[in-house]
C-alpha cells in the first residue's frame, strides 16, 4: 500500500469517485431513493477528494481542522433504486483562504445518465476555535493544482442557480 507522501496526487477533471450502490434501508415509502440519501452519496464522493487533497480524516485528527458545508443546492432529476451503482464527479469551481465552491453530478454508473446535481459552499473550520480558519500552504497548494485541472471544464449549465416559482404572465 502507497503512503500519502509517496505520490502526488493527480487531479483528473473533473474527479471521478469510487462505485458505490444504493442501499436497501435507504429507499423510502415511494420505492425509490430517500432525498436525504442522495447527500450521503455526494458527501462520500467528498470524502474521497479530500483524501486526495490531503485533508481527509487523518488531516482532522492530526491539525484539528476540517470542512463544514455551510451552503448545499441538491437538484433530483432521476430516481434511483435499491442496488443501483453509482458514481459521483466533483468539479471545483473556485475556493480561496477559507472556502470552497464545488458542483457534484450522481451519476448511473451502468447507465451513465444523471440523477442528481448538488452544488456547495464548505468552510474551512479549526476546529479547537470552533470558526473558521486559513488553509494551511499544503492544502492551499493542492487546491491551486486542481484548480488548474478543472479550470478546463466548462463551468456547469445548473452552476449558480436559484430555487423560484416561475412568474406569471
């Protein structure tokens, strides 16, 4: 097994997660999957990038510092079912000393169509001061290189959108 500072990362744009499925104890009354586990599978997928980046759970218990979403727009586009095999993307759209600004997709990873879109704002938080904090310059630095891998992307067509009836005529 590869130690963390053995490699540098690469920053495939945008990131692809693992394969993950849908769980039987997370479909609901209507047959289909819970709304609040669609976050369960874009948080996982986050989990992985930030493993990538270099501030996973290991970066919590060592530095004392983490990431809290602070800002989530979920748009559910296509239902899926139980055992259903997913991948999720992860584009970085911009961050700067203290946040992150990131659009997921939820993919159907037999059928390749798209489920759902989760677009976040993550604060970078010390967690003994409970507010947030500066990205150290390892942290800061890999960020900077995936912002460079995913600057080539276009930005996504549902990026910045707004929840609003439709007005009337």
């Amino acid at each position: 097994m590869l130690d963390r500072l053995d490699f540098e990362p690469v920053f495939f744009a945008p990131f692809v997660s693992s394969i993950m499925r849908v769980e039987a104890g997370w479909i609901d009354y209507n047959g289909h999957l819970n709304m609040a586990y669609y976050n369960v599978l874009f948080d996982r997928a986050v989990d992985e990038v930030l493993e990538l980046l270099g501030c996973g759970a290991g970066y919590v218990k060592s530095r004392r510092q983490s990431w809290f979403t602070a800002e989530v727009h979920v748009r559910y586009l296509r239902e899926l079912h139980v055992e259903d095999p997913v991948r999720v993307t992860f584009q970085l759209i911009n961050y700067d000393n203290k946040r992150l600004h990131f659009f997921e997709q939820l993919f159907h990873a037999a059928d390749g169509w798209v489920s759902a879109t989760s677009e976040n704002l993550a604060l970078h938080v010390d967690m003994a001061a409970g507010k947030t904090a500066a990205l150290p310059a390892d942290v800061a630095a890999a960020l900077a290189k995936m912002k460079t891998a995913h600057a080539k992307l276009p930005l996504p067509e549902a990026a910045g959108r707004r929840i609003a009836m439709p007005r009337r005529s």
